[in-house]
C-alpha cells in the first residue's frame, strides 16, 4: 500500500486523502461536450488535491499524466471495421464476434496497464458506458469494472437509444450488457432528467443528473492583444452587428432559423457568423444554407478556418482564435437548435454575457427555462416580432447590460463548479468510505 501521507490536506482528516483518479474515454481532445466537461470536473477534483489521469485513444492532455492507446478510438480502423457490420442490420456474421473479442481482450489489457501505472483508485468512463461508437472499448471497461470490482463513477452525456443509426443492430446482449453495465461499484451521472428517466426505465439503473457547467465564479478575462483585431480579421467594420452562431453546420442546430432572424432585422450592419465547420453529416446542410443566405440577403459568413481550439497561425501566417476570442467580440448569440443533450453553447453565451436567442428544444424546456433565465425564445421559428426584440435589444447597451448580468447570477447559481464538486465528494465518499 502506498504511502498518501503526503497527501493529507491539514488537519490530517483521512477523510480528505487524495485519490488518483482515471478518466476513459475513445478520445480526449477538441471541443466536443466530454473532452470538454470532463476537464471542468478534473479541475473540481484537483481542488480536493484528487490527481487526474487520462486514458483515451486520442488525447491532447498532458503526456506525463496520459495514456493514450490508438486502439481505444473510435475512428481506429478495426472499429471502424467492426461499426461497418454490427450497426444497420439484425445478424452478424461469427467471424464479428470473434474481433470484437479480440480488440475488447486488448483493450481491457490496456486498461489493466493503465490502472497499474498510475496507480489508479477511482475510474470515471466518460460517456464509452453510454453511446457504443467503440463497441470493444465498452466491453473490456465493464470486464474491467466486474473483475477488479474498482469504484467508478460513470459519466453519461447520451446514450444509445438516443441516436437512430443504433436503433437496428446485431449487438442486442452487448448493449444490454455494457451500456450502461450494472454494478454495485458504479455511480451514473447524466446531464438531463429526461436521460435519468430513460435509463431507469431501460435499465431499472438509479442516477443523479449533474449538469453541464462553467466557471461562473471566476468571469472570463477581458479581449486582450492577441484576440484585438478578430472583426476586422474576419471583415466586419467597426459599427457591424456580430451574431454569433456558436455550433458546427448541421441540421439539428437550426441555423436557418437564424438566417432568418437576420433577414427580418433588415440591417446590413447585422453579419451572421458561423465558428465551425460542417463535417461529414453538413456538407448539404451548408449548401442549403447558403442558397438560403443568398436569397434572404444575408451576409453569413462560415469561419471554420480562422477558429481552432488553440490561439496559433496557418501556414499563410493568418491568426488562428479560438472559439472564446469570438465570444468576446459578439454582439448576439443565436442558438436555433432543435435538440440538445444539454447545450454548452447556451452556458457559454451566458458566461460571456451575451444576449441570447433560443429554440426551446426539449431538454431547454423541462431542465433550464425553469431556472429563471431571461432569454429570447422561439418555438421552432423566428416570428418579425422576436426579431423586434433582438433589435431592441441589440440598440438598448442599458437593457442588454441588465438582462446578461442577472442571467450571469442565475447561472453561477445553478450551473457552477460548486454543483459538481459537491455531488462528486458524496460519490467519492460513498464509494470509498470517506
């Protein structure tokens, strides 16, 4: 047993000793909703002097303290192959099953590996019990958890029944068995009452809904040098409104909607700003909304190659800014979108004490719209009289001030850190002792 007793926080409290605690994932990097929320909760932890480690097949953490394994990735070639014929189709061939077994032996092999390098106490699988876009990976995690019976406390964004390509599959015990398994030494986190609700009844699993989170006790840091010249980088005049659409091109995210809430402000200063790309499933999408733009007359403007998830330049020497410069310099947020497991961008918007307009999906309605916020909403469409109000709002600094500040005091209210810490201390505590 190794000696922790360096690591009492004072007053020599066991109670409080510090763990080390392992984050798994298929991959931690970019901007997605795990790499991101699970560095928030890896900080919540490191204030209770909790240690974070990092396995993952993709990674942009800190090597001394990762441990990445390339078969772990979603987007590796054998699980990509085995994605291929297990997904789409109600029978698989033998042959499948003998390669998921074998890449789950490795995996879990790894996992083993992990465990013993650093020493690991508790394991935090971050959404690979939920959503199976790396079968073997979840397989060899609950093979893992059965055998060394190690406390975890599993962190679910959403789960397979949420996503229509896995709704026909040849993998029925696999998902029954691994997403999510059932352990006494497991504790499921999800981020919505709708997913807590689902997973009870799918599964008869107990879960506590954590939300995302920001940082709300400490505000953002004011535009510095570096981030100065982002409007004219991106061409907008000085008087230019700058609407934010903080979100990749793809259907669910509604950008039409917010095409047309430019068109019906009948400004030209009103510039519509989109940050990211289009990926594999937009490319059309991006056409439609093009051709929408152009009929509309609407300036939109897709700046997916001057926004990276770190400040850097190109090989043309051109600043590259990361998504948070953007939000200092915006103006307006829209967020249009017709489903969201929770919404990060909303959370955002606020923290940088942007106006917002909102679809009210489903999630918005049931588990934020209750909080109190001051939003402009919309039910699927904008309407000329919300676009009358973003424009009050967008002429009104004295109405717009007051209406981001108290969304700010909401916010730091029900989405901060302190949510988070105080459900992962009982958990640590209920699952270790103390």
């Amino acid at each position: 047993m190794r000696d922790r007793s360096w690591q009492l926080i004072a007053n020599d409290d066991p109670r409080f000793m510090s763990k080390n605690i392992g984050f798994i994932s298929t991959r931690f990097a970019g901007q997605d909703g795990v790499s991101l929320e699970s560095a928030k909760w890896a900080e919540v932890l490191w204030e209770d002097e909790h240690v974070s480690y990092w396995y993952s097949g993709q990674s942009d953490r800190d090597p001394d303290i990762s441990f990445v394994v390339p078969e772990a990735y979603f987007g590796f070639s054998e699980n990509k192959w085995i994605n291929e014929r297990i997904w789409g189709s109600g029978q698989r061939d033998r042959f499948v099953s003998s390669r998921i077994r074998d890449l789950a032996d490795y995996i879990k092999s790894t996992i083993y590996r992990f465990v013993e390098r650093f020493d690991i106490d508790i394991v935090i699988p971050q959404n690979c019990l939920a959503i199976p876009m790396h079968l073997p990976l979840g397989i060899a995690l609950t093979e893992f958890l059965s055998e060394t019976q190690m406390p975890a406390i599993a962190h679910h964004h959403d789960f397979f029944w949420e996503r229509t390509r896995f709704s026909v599959n040849s993998v029925p015990e696999y998902l029954d068995m691994s997403f999510p398994p059932k352990f006494s030494n497991m504790r499921n986190v999800v981020i919505n009452q709708e997913a807590q609700e689902q997973l009870a009844l799918r599964k008869g699993l107990s879960s506590l809904v954590i939300p995302n989170v920001f940082d709300f006790d400490n505000p953002p840091d004011h535009i510095d040098e570096y981030a100065s010249d982002v409007r004219e980088e991106l061409g907008l005049a000085e008087d230019d409104f700058f609407i934010l659409q903080p979100t990749r091109v793809v259907p669910r995210k509604g950008i039409e909607q917010a095409i047309k809430l430019v068109s019906l402000l009948k400004d030209p200063r009103c510039k519509l700003v989109i940050s990211h790309e289009a990926g594999d499933e937009g490319y059309e999408y991006l056409g439609m909304l093009e051709q929408l733009a152009n009929e509309e007359g609407v300036d939109m403007r897709v700046v997916a190659d001057r926004v990276g998830e770190v400040r850097q330049r190109d090989s043309e020497g051109k600043k590259i800014y990361t998504l948070w410069d953007l939000y200092l310099h915006a103006d307006f947020v829209t967020y249009p979108s017709t489903y969201e497991g929770f919404g990060n961008a909303l959370l955002e918007a606020i923290y940088f004490r942007k106006p917002v307009l909102i679809n009210r999906y489903s999630i918005f309605v049931r588990d934020i719209e209750p909080k109190g916020f001051r939003l402009l909403t919309m039910d699927g469409f904008v309407t000329p009289s919300l676009a009358k109000r973003v424009k009050q709002i967008l002429f009104d600094a004295e109405l717009r001030k007051e209406i981001v500040n108290f969304n700010y005091e909401v916010a730091r209210h029900f989405y901060s850190y302190s949510v988070v810490r105080s459900n992962l201390r009982a958990f640590i505590a209920s699952l270790t002792g103390y």
